[in-house]
C-alpha cells in the first residue's frame, strides 16, 4: 500500500499502566510517517513518529504552530487547550522574543531560589506524611500538592484561589465529549483572573516569577498585557498538573524495579542522569498535543507532505526510536546524554523545564534519602490508572515504610 493511503483511527488506546501503546509502536515501525483521525477537529492529520522527522517538524520554518489558529484541527480534547496569544502557537521570531524575556525569569538566581522553596515544600508534605505513619499514599501526599504548591509560591498566587485554580485546569484537561462547556468557561474564568493578577504585579513587581516576567527586558522588548497575562496561565497550567502525573509516574517506575531502585539508593548523585533517562522511557502523554501546519511541501521518509496539511508528532515515539536510541524499549538509568524529546524539542521545547526537573529531583532524592525501605503497599497490577485525561499517571499510589 503507498504510504499515507491508509488512516488510522486514533483515540490512542490506553495500554496497561506505563506499557508503550502498541499502535504507536506500530506506526513508528510499519508507517513512520501516517495519516490520522482523532476523535475531536475536523479531517485528517499526518502523525510524523521517527526521532529526525520530530526533529524536523519541530525545528523547520516550512512548518508553523501559528497557521493552527482558526482551525478546528484534529486533536484529543473537544475544546482546544491552547490560547491564540501563547507562546506555543507563535512561530519564531515572534515566539524567539518571547522565549529570551521568559529564560531571563528562570536564570540560575531564580531558579536557586525555586530550588529552596521546592525544598522546604517537599520537606513539609514528607513530615505530615511520616507523622500519619504507614501505609501513605504518594499521589494524594506528595506528588499532587508538590507541583501546584510550588507554582503557586514560585508565582505568589494566594492561598484563597490556589483550589479553583487547579479546579480550571483540570477541567481544560478533559477529553469527555460533554465537557466542552465546562472548559470554555474555566478557561475565561481563569483569564481573567491573570489579567488582574499580572497587571497588578507589573505596578508592584516583588520576587516571585510573574514579577519577574513583568519585569525581564531584552534591550527595549517586555512582554505587553495580554503576553504576560497568558504566559502566566501557561505556566499553572503546564506547572502544575504535569508534574504531579510525572511525578507519580517516576515514583512507579522505581518502586516497580527493585534493582534500579537499590542503585539509586546506594549512588545518589546518579539520580539527575536516570531521571533522564525515565523521561526518554515512560510514556507520558496519550496521544498528541497542538499540531504544526506545513506551509510548503515537504518530503519526510519518503512520503510527500502538501502544503496546508496539519501535521502532529510523537515525541514518545521518537523517545523509542531504534536509529538513535541503543535498546530503545529497555530502562538503562546508566544510559548517558539521552536527548529525550518529552519536553518537546525546538522552538516550543518547555520553558518550565529546568522548574520541573528541580522538583522532581528534590522529591525523588527527598523520597529516597527519608525513606529508604519504601514499597508499594499493593501489586503493581492493582494500581489504578487515569483513563480520562491526555496524561497517563497512577490515581493512587499506596506505599509501606
């Protein structure tokens, strides 16, 4: 059959906890470069799977994240997660300014003080746990309040609205059909509440991180009303939940692998390297996020793609690619140097990144170094996992110490 000729249909199944989808295996081998339905958008996608075609995508001009806007293009979820002004629809040298102001605001300093606040954090959820003894549930103790604790600080939103907040992005994560309303709503609401917040920052800028966006200067450039108010909402929304699920799922990871977990204990400092590497492994994500629009014609693995058609790309799929990783479906936490692609790649690689790893890092060697005979308090094969969002992550995860 000539490549393209054939559609797949893509809800993207739910493998089996962090079992790789075999679809998607399937696509990366038989069909590298494939034609997709989704269950939300109108029409057909091309989902690009191999690591130097990601790389491509992700990184040539011939392809725009900003001709998405207006289209009601295939996707997961029914209402768009993406707003029009953010940064991740925009196309260099729009999204290159943006970008360069934003870095300013997780420069080394910054992130020195983030790395404390992650601490102290961690330190406090890992106390309360040890108090309420055995058994802990490390999603509802650690991993959930973690990640959107540490936003909040690192952003300074008040207590009084750190729940609704969360409350609004979970609810634009949502792939149910008869959520669309619901996500609409919480989506405005959840504007308008950073419109307020971030204007008033810009008039009394303090130490946390949206003064610091109100206030990053490249030469004469800042960022205007609507960048601020919107990047602002990117970063609790990326900054929060997908941590969490990250989180829970590197925890998994580790207690359901005896072996890598007793190295990790007897060789600390190996941790940052094999967070990296479970990155590359666990498939974090169902499916696709915002997609790409070829602007001319280009030819990926040898299928041609038209001018105009939407393109999506798999970074797991690229995190499992056999041309540039050895071994590519093995967990190796001594693999060096992986270039995983599971903060995406290129020009809308994320700019929370080096927030996300701190908090990973500090909660894992935390986890590790208080609680060295942790275990999971069930079989791996009764742990509950997420069936209706785009992320894949354990409900709970049960532990004994």
């Amino acid at each position: 059959m000539e490549p393209g000729t054939n559609v797949w249909n893509c809800p993207f199944d739910y493998a089996e906890a962090l079992e790789f989808d075999p679809t998607l295996k399937r696509l990366l081998t038989e069909e590298p470069v494939a034609r997709i339905r989704l269950p939300y958008g109108e029409g057909e996608a091309w989902l690009v799977t191999r690591y130097e075609d990601v790389r491509t995508v992700t990184t040539d001009r011939r392809f725009s994240r900003h001709a998405v806007i207006g289209r009601d293009f295939p996707r997961m979820t029914p209402e768009p997660i993406v707003q029009d002004e953010a940064i991740n629809v925009m196309d260099p040298p729009a999204s290159s300014r943006l970008r360069s102001l934003v870095s300013k605001a997780f420069a080394p300093r910054h992130l020195d003080r983030m790395r404390a606040r992650t601490q102290h954090v961690v330190d406090g959820l890992l106390d309360r746990m040890a108090e309420q003894g055995p058994p802990g549930d490390l999603m509802e103790n650690l991993a959930s309040p973690l990640p959107l604790t540490t936003i909040c600080e690192v952003l300074d939103i008040p207590e009084a609205d750190r729940a609704q907040l969360r409350g609004h992005a979970r609810t634009m994560m949502n792939t149910s059909r008869d959520n669309r309303d619901n996500a609409v709503r919480a989506k405005a609401d959840m504007r308008a509440y950073f419109a307020t917040l971030t204007a008033h920052r810009r008039a009394h800028p303090g130490d946390d991180l949206i003064s610091a966006l109100a206030t990053a200067r490249d030469g004469d450039e800042i960022l205007d009303e609507r960048e601020l108010t919107v990047m602002a909402m990117v970063l609790l929304i990326t900054g929060q939940d997908t941590t969490t699920y990250e989180i829970g799922n590197l925890s998994y990871t580790l207690l359901t692998r005896p072996e890598a977990l007793a190295m990790l204990r007897s060789h600390p400092e190996k941790l940052p390297q094999a967070i990296e590497e479970m990155l590359r492994f666990i498939p974090f994500r169902k499916g696709v996020g915002i997609p790409r629009v070829a602007l001319e014609d280009v030819e990926l693995s040898g299928v041609t793609i038209r001018e105009g058609d939407i393109v999506h790309v798999s970074y797991l799929t690229a995190n499992r690619d056999g041309r540039k990783f050895d071994r590519p479906d093995e967990l190796d936490l001594d693999r060096e140097k992986t270039s995983h692609m599971t903060f995406g790649w290129g020009g809308h690689h994320c700019l929370g990144a080096p927030l996300a790893f701190t908090e990973m890092e500090v909660a894992l060697g935390t986890l590790l170094d208080r609680f060295p005979e942790m275990k999971l308090a069930k079989p791996a094969d009764e742990v509950r996992w997420n069936e209706t969002s785009i992320w894949r992550y354990p409900m709970a995860l049960p532990v004994i110490w």
